[in-house]
C-alpha cells in the first residue's frame, strides 16, 4: 500500500492547533480533518430538521459539496428533493437560487440579461446597457427539473456548470465562488421533457438516486408536516470554510490500489476495451470517460475527509462506483429490451473486477 503521507499537505489558512504545532503543516491538515467530521455530524443533524430520513442521500450531497463538484438528484415526485438542496443551503449559509425549469424557460431566464436604462453622465441623460444576473447567480443553485427545458436554455446551464462563468451578450461574468448545481429530475414523467444531453450527464460529479422512506419514517414524515411547525435550521458553516474544505479535498492522499482500482472499473465499462466483459459488450453503447475516474477519485477523497479519514482507500473508491459512473454508461436497445439497468451492469462489473 502506497500513499503520500498526511504532512505532504500545505498549508492554506488552516487553522492550527494551540500550541506546539502552530507552524506544522500536517497538525493543521489534521485539525481540519476534524473540523470537517465535525461539521458533517452538525450539516445531517441541521437537515434532518427538516427533512426526515434519506441519510446515505445527504451523505452523497455533502460528498459532492466538499468535491466542488454538481449532483443529479433523481427521484419520484414528494420525495422532498427541492427541500433537501434548501435545507442544506440554509445549513451553509450561502446564497441559495432556484429555476423551475419549464419548455418555454429562455437561456436569458438563467444567466441573466442586458438592461438598457438611463442615467446622468457629466449633467446629461445617456442611455446605458446595464447587466441584471439571474437566479444562477447564488452560491447553491437548485435547477428544479430540468429535463423539462428545452436543449439551448440546457447548455446556458452547461456553460456555467463547466466554466463557473457565463457570457451574456459580448461580456463574461464570472459566477460566485463556491458555486455548485444540485439539478433534479423525475425519472416517470416523460410528457413534455427533454433527454439530457450526454455531454450534460457528464458534468454532474454524481447521479443521487432518492428512494421512498421507510414506513417508520412515513410516518414521522406525515406527523411532523402537518403540525404546522415551520422548523428552524441554524447555520454550521459558512462560504469562506466550505471554500477551504473545497481546497483541502484534492490534497488527501489516496492510495495506489484505489486510484487503480477506479481506473479498472471505469475502462471495465468501455465495449471496445480487450478486458470488457460479456456485460459491457452486450449492454453497453458507451462507457465512462476519462471523467470516471476523475469522479471516482476525487469523491473517494472527500468521502474519507467526511469520515475523518487521513487517506482515501479502496473502500472509499467501492462505495462511490454506482453514484458516480451509472449516468455515464450509454445503454443499448438491447439493455432495455432484457430489463438491464445501468446499475446491473455495474454490480457485474464489480464482480468481475479484482
């Protein structure tokens, strides 16, 4: 087992321990460590006051979080997906926007537009072009269904999701810094939606399957929204460390075994790989890119940075695989036809992968 060792880590602003190892980047890495375990206990315990349940959902939202990376929420209607993305802003204090996605949204509705107005200049009226940003203008953007618009307001977001800037006009504006998308999509409803580019699909860090409460949380979904209660959610971060947690993530060192173990899977799921299995060769149009085991890496790492793990380890890269590739396989005709889901293919994968 090969790994950099945790004093490989540099100091940027971390905070130090009190006495002793002021000066030490690896005793400031590590308080760090702990500071982010600690917010992770406080961010679950802050949304659960709103939103009953889905603990491994929120888990994979402060994954991507901390990657500064997007997530695709999929899930039926009434699965409190929109409430999720709310509650977890509230519990950063960041600057929260939302766009209902619509058919007749414009890329204008999104970044924003050009305003012509009039002002005084050297004591006479002139008519200026002013720049009015939109709702992607916030640190956490909640793109609410987004299949439901058409492709050309799609890759309005793309750019923005890509580059964390848009173009309006001739002039780029940069967006806020953190700046992440959490997009959702009903995955039944396919009156009046839009297939999302693959393209698209790609530059979400993770695909978050919601599913449906357990009967005992039902039930305390169905007591708790009917009280008339409107809960509460106190703030446990705040831009400026969510930004320096961003920054430390990359730097965790991660084993040698797992960085090959994400490459693995990630050719694995590629037809025209020799060391493709009959799965992937019979099911699959196209595998994970490159972008795979990017994703696969990097969310190992802040996985172990949410357990207060020191390294990222083969177990960290297992537990990531289905959120982070199943939106990245192109299925054929074939895998519908037989009822084989991307996550079949992946499970196979798994198996066939040492």
């Amino acid at each position: 087992m090969s790994i950099r060792p945790l004093s490989s880590f540099q100091s940027r602003g971390v905070p130090a321990r009190s006495g002793g190892g002021d000066d030490d980047p690896a005793a400031q890495a590590a308080e760090l460590l702990h500071t982010v375990q600690q917010a992770v206990a406080r961010l679950r315990l802050a949304v659960a006051e709103a939103v009953v349940g889905q603990e491994d959902v929120v888990e994979l939202m402060l994954i991507t979080l901390f990657s500064r990376g997007h997530a695709l929420l999929v899930g039926v209607p009434g699965l409190a997906k929109t409430l999720l993305v709310a509650s977890l802003a509230q519990a950063l204090d960041l600057r929260f926007g939302r766009v209902q996605f619509t058919p007749d949204l414009l890329p204008a509705d999104i970044t924003g537009t050009d305003v012509l107005h009039e002002e005084d200049v050297d004591g006479q009226r002139a008519r200026r072009l002013r720049f009015l940003p939109g709702p992607i203008f916030a640190n956490l953007v909640l793109a609410d269904e987004i299949n439901r618009t058409p492709p050309k307001t799609q890759a309005a977001l793309l750019q923005a999701m890509q580059e964390r800037r848009v173009t309006v006009g001739t002039s780029t504006h940069a967006l806020p810094d953190p700046f992440q998308v959490f997009a959702t999509r009903n995955p039944i409803e396919q009156e009046g939606t839009y297939p999302l580019p693959e393209a698209q699909l790609d530059r979400f860090l993770l695909e978050i399957y919601v599913s449906y409460p357990s009967e005992i949380e039902e039930r305390e979904i169905a007591r708790r929204t009917t009280s008339g209660h409107t809960p509460q959610i106190a703030p446990v971060l705040n831009a400026d460390e969510v930004r320096r947690i961003g920054e430390l993530v990359p730097r965790i060192p991660i084993t040698d075994e797992a960085v090959d173990l994400a490459v693995r899977i990630a050719r694995a799921s590629r037809p025209t790989e020799s060391s493709a299995i009959e799965t992937v060769r019979e099911y699959v149009r196209f595998g994970a890119g490159p972008r795979g085991s990017q994703a696969l890496v990097l969310t190992a790492k802040a996985r172990a940075a949410a357990h207060g793990q020191a390294a990222a380890d083969v177990d960290d890269v297992r537990a990531m695989i289905l959120p982070a590739l199943r939106h990245r396989l192109v299925l054929s005709y074939r895998a519908e036809a037989d009822g084989v889901r991307d996550q079949d293919v992946l499970d196979a994968i798994v198996r066939a992968t040492r």
